[in-house]
C-alpha cells in the first residue's frame, strides 16, 4: 500500500507544470527513500529527472517498491483541480490500477478525490554518473528564464559561455545576433539573486533553445537556478525543490556543425 | 414611455455577461413591478429567468407593460462600452423599435447613448409553479464555479448527492472519476462563506456539466449561489441580484441512462 | 559614428510598440538635433511622425547626419528583450550595415547587445507646414483609446464633432448607432485628467476608426493625447514623450459620400 501525504500540495502542482510539456507518460518510482520519476522527452533528446524525498512529506508509506506508469497530461489536469494551499495525498492500493489523488482544503470542508488509471509503460533506468563539471553557474532563475525566452525571438541555438567573470549566453539568426552577459555578483540583498559562477575551466557550449524554453517551466518551483557544464557532457539544468529534492534537465550540447547553423546547399 | 435609471450599472453589465452565452435572442418584459426576461436556450433544455425589481431602480418610469426583442450579444457589446462606475438609463418611445442605453459617468463628463433596434421574437411565457425541493445547498458562488470547471476537465455529467452533511459533486470520464464534497459548514467568518444545507430528503440527480458551466458566468452577480434539487423537477441555480432580484437557471435532471453514460454500440 | 544613450529605456520600447502596428519598414534619420522617423503606413492612408529630441539622450553623438532602414518588428522584436529599467544605448559605425542595441541592467550585472540588419528603404520626407487648426481637443489618452476601442464594436467610421461646450464622437453601424461626448472639464485633481478644448470654429470630420485604434497603440507614452481637427486638413493625434518629442499621427477626414455609408446596390 502507498500513502504520500504532502502539506505543500502546491509543489506537486508545480512539478507536473515543469515537466508534462517535455514528458507525455513516465514511470513513477516509489521507493522507502522517495518519489522519483526518470524519464526521455518524447524525441528522446533530453532527459528529466524528478527526486521528492521521503522526509520531505508529512506523511509517507510506501510498503514496497512501486513504479506506477501515468500519462502527465491527465494528471496534470488532476492536480489543476487542487487548490494552492491543499493538501495533496497520493493513493495507491498493492496491485491495483489505478492511483487516487486526495485534495483537502486547509479547512478541511472541501475533500476531492480523483482517481486515474495507470499505463504500463516500457522504461530503462539510466543510471547517471557523478560527474566533474568544468563550470557551475547559479543564478536567478527567472533572469535564466527571460533569456532563454528573449534570445528564442532572435535564434534557434544558444551558446553558454564561461569564464571567471561572468556567464554570456548568444544567439543569431535571420535577423540579427544577441549577446547577453552575466556577471558574476555575490554582492546581492537576497541570497536567491545572487549569480555565482564556480569554474575550473572556461567553456562554451551550444544548445538547442527550444529545450532550454521548455526547462524553465520549472521555474515556479525555486528561485534559483544551477546550470552545471562540462564539455562532452550533457548540460544539466538543476531547480531545487525546498528541502524535498530536485527536477534536473539533461540535454546534450549541439556540435560544432550545427552550432555554426551551416544549412547545406540543396 | 420607458425611463429606468439604474445608479449601478454594472450590474446590467454582469446580467448581460450572465446570461449572453445561453440565449441568444430575448424578450425583456417591463411592468410596473419590474423588469424581467424569461427565455429558454438556444439547444431549448435549460431557462433562464430574470428579474431585477423597480425598486432597485433610481427612477422607474414604465406607462405600460412592453415586450422589446433584443440580440444579447449586441446588448452584451453596447453595455461593455459602459464604465463599471456609470449609471446607466434604459430609455424607450412607446412604438418605437430601438432602445437607448444612456451611460453616465459619476463624474457627469461622460455621457453616452447607445441606440439598439429591436427585434421582433415570438415566445411564450412559462408559467414556473413554486415547488417544494427535497434539499436546497447555499455555498459560495466561486466556490461552485470552480468545481463545475474542475470536473469538466474529467467527465461530462455531474452527480449531485445531497445529504445532511454535505453535498458530492462526482464525474467520470475516459482519464478516471472524481468525486468533490463539500461539508455543510456555518461557523465562518463572513456568511457568504458558509455552506448551509437545508434537506428533507437525500436526493441524488445528474447534470450535463456544459449548461452548469454556463450558469456559473452569473458568478459576479452574487457571492453565493442557491442550488434546488427535487427528485423529477429541474435544479434551479440561483444568483441573488442584491436587493434586486435575481438570475435563475432551470435545467431537467438527465434520465438514469445518461447518468451511467453507457453508449449504445452501432 | 552614432551613439544615444536613453537612460529612460522603455521610452523607445513603447514607441516601437506605437508605431510597429502602422508601419513596417521605415528610415530613422538621425542628426545633431534629434532621433526621429517619418512614415506611411503600409496602405499609404496615415502618416506617422517621430522625434527624439537630442537634448533627451543623456549622451548623444551624431558625426554626421545617417538614415537608418530599419524593419520595425524586428526592432521591437530586439526591444522587447530590454528590461523596462534598462538603459538603451543604440550605436552604429560610419558605413555599416547594422546597428546594435545595447541593454544595461540598472545594476549594471547584465549587459546586452542585439546587432540588426539594416535595410535600403525608399522614402521620401514630406514637409508638414505648421497649419491653423479649427479645434484643438486635449484629452486623458486612456479616454481616447476607450472611446476608440468602443465605437469599433458598433461601426467602422467616428465623427468627431467639437463645440464649445465638449467633443462630441459617433458612429453608427448594423447593430445601432453611439454618441459619446465628453464635456470641457478643467476642474480636476490632476492636470492630466482634464478635457481641454480650444475653438475657432466649430468643426465635424469622419474618420476610420481602424487607424484611430492603431494610433492609440501610443497610449503609454503619454498620460494625454492631443487631436487638432481642421477641414480639409489630416487631423493630428498627438502623444508627448516627457521633455523629448513626440509622436504624431496624421490622417485624412473620410468625405462625405462615405460618413453615410451608402452603400450601392449591385
């Protein structure tokens, strides 16, 4: 039997909003440890990986391992359904099909439950490896959503560029080019608006800005964003979720070719 | 002649909003006792009726019972042009075939007439006999809104469930079945928080969850809604108009076999 | 060389958005004295006017005078991408074909530059002589843009009429017919809340409301707009921008053949 009680049930919301536009049906892995989900986006690019620990809910059963297959689309439309401030409690009996969803009002006049049918869904676990990254940038994450957004009305591709001063992020096409820079600032009022870059080595790597777009879904769920490069590795693209766990991107750099948007001659 | 001064006009406006999206082309009715509208949808399964009493007019001047045909939704488009915080005159020549909306601003800087021709449109009057309800549910108007909008994301009928502890509002559909109940609840801090259950009989009834949906765009007009239910009588759905009058919404229970949604194979 | 810096930055912004709905490609000229364009809209109907006076730069470095052929919705496209407490510096070299937009964050922790394009545009400068107006109405811009707004719902053409007493704007359409006057109002809190109307001879011009509702676009740059109404003359809707210019649009009465909206049977 499963029983995840979360106080915050705002920040399940959050979560389905951060991935469904990157992931249709996923695998939800119950364990004693947490509730996590692993997953490809539908063009097998990226990849999204979603950890809420155990300790994180105000109440957590899970009698053994589970992994419960669901099309996010319908449980996003379920958990629109909660309000802000209720309380969300996941349901599941051993072996059954289905999953339930239990909304209480802070009141506790309003009680909603929806059930859903669960998929069966063919899922690999990739194991991801620790890894040295040569530069780890942290910043706002709204001012890392804003330029994702901006740069995508100039171009396709984005450049990230580190070094010891700041983080540059460019883009060019039909138009025109833009270059937007960073610098690094510690010296903020609010911790969470602080944009500080750990490097050991300077880098610069293209990425697809569509995907990057769709990355800062996530940013309701923190103030801050964490992007951890490396060359040869996949981005990843890191939002906190307060003292529970994480939503991390994954994303391959473009190579060289495509970042100098050569279109061959038909 | 006709002279109707309404000091809050912007009641006219949320009336309009009320009720444009089911009735296409109405009567109104204007007595001495008040000016009302009583008119079916345009697919003939749920009525609306209206009713805003001469004494909450400023000035109420109606020589004699007159019938104007109008098109809602060019009604609806006149009274937008209208400030929230005008008074607006409805003004008629007897014989004539147009209406003049007169918009005053408070300031009196502002004044605007809009004429509208009338239409000629056949109808009948329904005589609406009182009827005793086997439970009556009083609950906050954005409360109701909101659940109808929830459970049509799942399924296309609502079950109502009355009994003495609270009222389940319950769908089903092709992603899974949710159930909302809302637990009678008077000790608030304001009363038109309150859900309040008055019942003589449990009663449970289905709904098609589009017309109630289109009930709900009354919501401006009142914080709370009144909802009547009888076994073999339609639910009313009714928004107060304060000190006024009111909008109310008739709509026929769907039979047994609708409520299993069972489709018959071709 | 060219370099303007605007402290105020969302200054340009919305001028692109002013005028970006009328005119696609236009010259910006440049010299000593100011930043300014001059355009017809695509249809060659309305004629648009701009000028950034140099005064208004807090730096403004023009080596000689240069024509600049941008396309708009790429430069708004660019703007957009500016905060509205950034600084905009726009900068060109001597012969080159782009022009660059630089953005500086109000702490000076991201900096942005967008290069574009420019384009060869035929055009032509009109002179605009200084007329005599019949009437002069300045009005809250808001007001003017609602009135514009409204009077679309019902017709397509407005008939500004002014007398000493107010301004007076009708249309009429398949629906009805609307008549908005707003009286002379000098006795406000605010100046910029007042209708002011200054007379020689009374006066009553139609226009197409379609190009009126586009001259608003420009209603965030000013808190009052300014018609200056005169027969046989393009009435002139003008926006200030604070202590740097404006923007003008001109556009030619309707004659009368089409005020009545005769029209001829097939």
């Amino acid at each position: 039997m499963l029983e995840l009680r979360l106080v915050q049930g705002s920040l399940l919301k959050k979560v389905l909003e951060a991935i469904k536009e990157l992931v249709t049906d996923a695998n939800f892995d119950c364990s004693s440890t947490g509730f996590s989900l692993q997953a490809m986006d539908s063009s097998h690019v990226a990849l999204v990986a979603l950890l809420l620990r155990s300790e994180g809910f105000e109440h957590y059963r899970c009698d053994r391992n589970i992994s419960m297959g669901m099309n996010l689309n319908n449980m996003a439309k379920m958990l629109k359904c909660a309000g802000n401030d209720d309380i969300i409690t996941i349901k599941a009996d051993d072996g059954s099909d289905t999953v339930t969803f239990m909304f209480e009002s802070p009141t506790q006049d309003k009680i909603s439950d929806f059930e859903m049918k669960l998929m069966d869904i063919d899922s690999e676990h990739l194991g991801i490896p620790e890894a040295e990254y040569h530069a780890i940038v942290r910043m706002p994450s709204t001012e890392f959503a804003r330029i994702c957004k901006d740069l995508s009305s100039i171009g396709d591709t984005v450049v990230i560029s580190v070094t010891k001063e700041g983080v540059k992020f460019s883009t060019k096409g039909d138009i025109g080019a833009a270059n937007i820079v960073c610098r690094q600032n510690t010296s903020v009022d609010k911790p969470e608006e602080a944009t500080v870059i750990e490097m050991n080595d300077p880098v610069s790597l293209s990425f697809a800005l569509r995907y990057m777009n769709s990355f800062t879904k996530a940013t309701p769920l923190s103030s801050t964003v964490t992007i951890s490069l490396s060359n040869e590795l996949p981005v990843v693209v890191e939002y906190k979720i307060a003292e529970m766990g994480y939503v991390r991107f994954y994303l391959a750099p473009k190579i060289e070719e495509e970042e100098e948007e050569s279109k061959p001659q038909a």
